[in-house]
C-alpha cells in the first residue's frame, strides 16, 4: 500500500468534469487514490470527466461526495489548503515543497486532506479557517491562478518526490572504470594519428580536448566500448583493409606516443 | 525579462487544442512565453484551447508552427526530450529536478529547448537521439503516462522553482521575541490561575503545556498580541468587571506564582 494512501484529495464544488477526470489521472500518477468531492456544481456532465481520466476511470468512479468541507475532513488528523490569495490567516504560507517532509511525517500517523478550492472562486475565508497549513504554489508574479487540476498535479508530485521512492531506472551499462578510460585515450591518441586529425608535435594539446569531450560524454562501460570503436575501425581504415601499422608520420619521428 | 524567455517549450504533431491552451496558461503561471508546435493534428479546433488557456490567450496566439523538429530547435544549444519509456537512447535520463540547475546555467548562454511527445505516442526513437538531455517525470509505476499539459507543467514548474525567484510572501509581522514570549507566559500564567484552569500546586506542569502549544503555534508579534489578549481578557472576566485581583485560591496559599 502506498503512502500516499494516507492523503485525501478533497475539491470544493468543483465545476467542470474535466478537471476531475484530469485530477484523477494525475492523482494515479503519483501514487494517490482517495478523492472526496464537496458539493460538486459539475455543468459539464461526466463524459469530459472519464475522457481525461483516461486510466483512472476506477478512481474517478469511486469519488466520494459530501455536502459540506467538515464533512470531507472530520477524520483527517491535518487539513491542508491551497490558495493563491493573501489577507486574513493566509499569511502562514510555504511552498508544497517545503511543507512536504512534515507532511509526509503526519501522514504516518493520521489521514491527511489537501482541500483545493473552486475554479472560479478559490477557498472562502470560513475554509481557510479550518486548514491547519497553508500551501502556496509557486508562479510567475504575471499570472498567479493555475488550473485547479494542475495544482493538484504539483501538490500530488511534490508529495511523491518527497517521498523518495522514484528512482530514474538506472543505466543498464556499469560507469567506465579509469583503467577503460585510459585505454580509450590511448587508442584514440594512436587512431587520430594514424588517420592525420593531428601531428605528434600537437597530440598532447588535441587529447586534452578530447580528454575533456570524454569525461563528460563517456560515462558508461557501453560508451567507452562505442568511442574505442570507432578508434580501432579508423586505425583498420588507415591501414587501408590491411593489418594496422603506424602510418608515416609528415614529420617524420616515425614514433608514436 | 524573464529567465525562462530563454527555454522554447516544443510540441510534436499535439492532437488537442485543449492540452496547447491548457500549456499557454502553465507556460504563462511559471514565466514561460516561447512555444513552437511541430506539425500539429489539430482534431478539436482552436476553441477548446482558447478556453483552457484563460489569461494566457496572447501566448497561443503568439505561437509559432514548423513542419520539423529540426526547424523548431535549430537554434538551440540544448535540446531537452521527455520520455516514459526507456529503451534505445533512453538510458541516460533524469528527472526534471535533477536536470534543472544545469539546465538554467545552459539558459544564461543559449536557448533550450524542452521537447515533448505525442499524446498518444510520445516521442519516436529518431526524435529521442536529437536530444542533448532526457527527462523522466517522477510517477507511480501503476500508471506512467502522464498528460501532456500536467507533463509540461511539472518542467516549468521545477525550471521556475529552481530559478529561486519565487519567494512566498513573507509574515508581514515580524517573529515574536523571547522577551515578548516569556511576557506572554507569565500573562498566561496568571490567567489560568485566575480563571480557575488550574491551580498553584499544577501550574509548573500545565505551564509546559501551554509552552509546548505556543512554542509551536505563536510565531509572530500578532500572534503573540492576540494570545496576550486572550489572558488579559480572561483576568478581568475573573475579576468581573472590577480591576482584576488575584482569585482566593482553592487550596488557600492566595499567592500567583
């Protein structure tokens, strides 16, 4: 069971189908499974609603609808506002992320609401009285209002990141070792010589370009088996289809480094 | 000007003008102004999108349209793809925060650009290998696919995060002091004792309480004023009416401590 289980999504007479659908979607997304309307005005039917929920229909099918906010939150040990306004009580604010460790920690031990508030209209000052935080979501001074299901989706998203248990699957290839890097250096060193890129009197200052290129581009044992390669194919192609041999170099020291 | 005037938002071949205007009034939330749709497949017309994107109706309007990703991103010195699969190329990907710091640095030196799929498709494997960096949203493995306006929103979102331009706006009362605190504690105090709360012999160990609550809930100047209040009001409602006396005690000592 996720821990994010713990945490009820609650809107406030919400008024168009699609933002449910769609709050449903990224609820899903995110690990999150408990939606509780209040008195939803929906004027757009449920059809847009179960379009975007797309994957989450099941979710969105067991919404629970209340009559009133102390209704949606009587067993939540934390009630958790969003609002974009300022004024009275709205001045105990922070960001979702900042809010999001003790959260979490709360959640452990008691269910927790996150109440968003209408389309049009926001939370009225009697809700934001109930909420024991306040969350503001970060935005642009120019425009301050996000769509409700959006703020939904950061709220949800900061909550799981925080909750650490996404990891980026990993690169399948171990990082390259020093010693495969070196070999890669030297093969390359030997193949751009072989083919002309540079002379011997500059290699030591080209390798440091490449040296540079490598470190940051070559990380994995499948990266340095790509560059090392291309190196041996162009030492087989200056050879011209014969065994590679070091080519005459235009200076004439024969040696290479 | 701001800094995510540098980062072009990229959308390959989209399907719903709700999803492009539902991204205007995310791009235009988080500072963002620069939008370029690849080929795009227009199913529902232009008035779902005009709708969705509310107050950021300039930005659609301002939109650019190409015919190839190559065109859309040719002047950009980073090209950032989103995916949710993994698979050739796929490998080296990070989250959206993970990326963000570097890719601001990048910003402050050229345009970036961040690129996203299809909705019903993503990107293809060509597109993928145009990408300088790739970018995994966090999500539940339950359900991956993301919307594509609450994909686009989460990267301006963290790009605008990262940006440390956002700061909620501050208690506009400064911090109570521990003077004014203790000030506080002692009202407090002779309060409860005068409203009978508590007595002498308990007032130590109900005092912690009262210390544990305020240490928590009292933060500001306000908030301390108003809870001075409180206890000013709580002695002259035990005094009734007259200039407050200490109470006779129930157990006798007659001494506030």
């Amino acid at each position: 069971m996720s821990r994010m289980n713990a945490f009820r999504i609650v809107l406030i007479e919400p008024l168009y189908s699609g933002n449910v659908g769609a709050i449903c979607r990224a609820m899903a997304n995110m690990g999150f499974s408990d939606l509780t309307l209040v008195a939803p005005r929906i004027v757009d039917g449920w059809e847009e609603g179960g379009k975007l929920a797309v994957h989450a229909g099941g979710l969105l099918q067991r919404r629970r609808e209340v009559a009133t906010l102390d209704e949606a939150v009587a067993d939540c040990t934390a009630v958790v506002g969003t609002t974009a306004r300022l004024g009275l009580y709205r001045q105990h604010v922070r960001t979702p992320r900042e809010w999001a460790p003790e959260l979490l920690q709360t959640a452990t031990r008691g269910r927790v609401a996150l109440v968003f508030g209408r389309e049009d209209n926001g939370l009225e000052n009697d809700e934001v009285a109930r909420c024991t935080h306040l969350i503001r979501i970060p935005t642009s001074t120019d425009y301050v209002s996000i769509n409700l299901a959006q703020a939904v989706m950061i709220c949800c998203y900061e909550l799981f990141v925080a909750g650490g248990v996404f990891e980026v699957p990993g690169e399948k290839s171990p990082p390259a070792p020093a010693a495969q890097r070196n070999r890669l250096l030297t093969l390359w060193r030997q193949a751009m010589l072989a083919i002309g890129f540079m002379h011997e009197e500059k290699a030591d200052h080209m390798m440091q370009g490449f040296q540079r290129i490598f470190s940051r581009g070559v990380k994995s044992e499948d990266d340095a088996h790509i560059m090392m390669g291309v190196a041996r194919q162009s030492l087989w192609a200056a050879g011209h289809n014969t065994r590679w041999r070091p080519p005459e170099p235009p200076g004439g020291s024969g040696v290479i480094g």
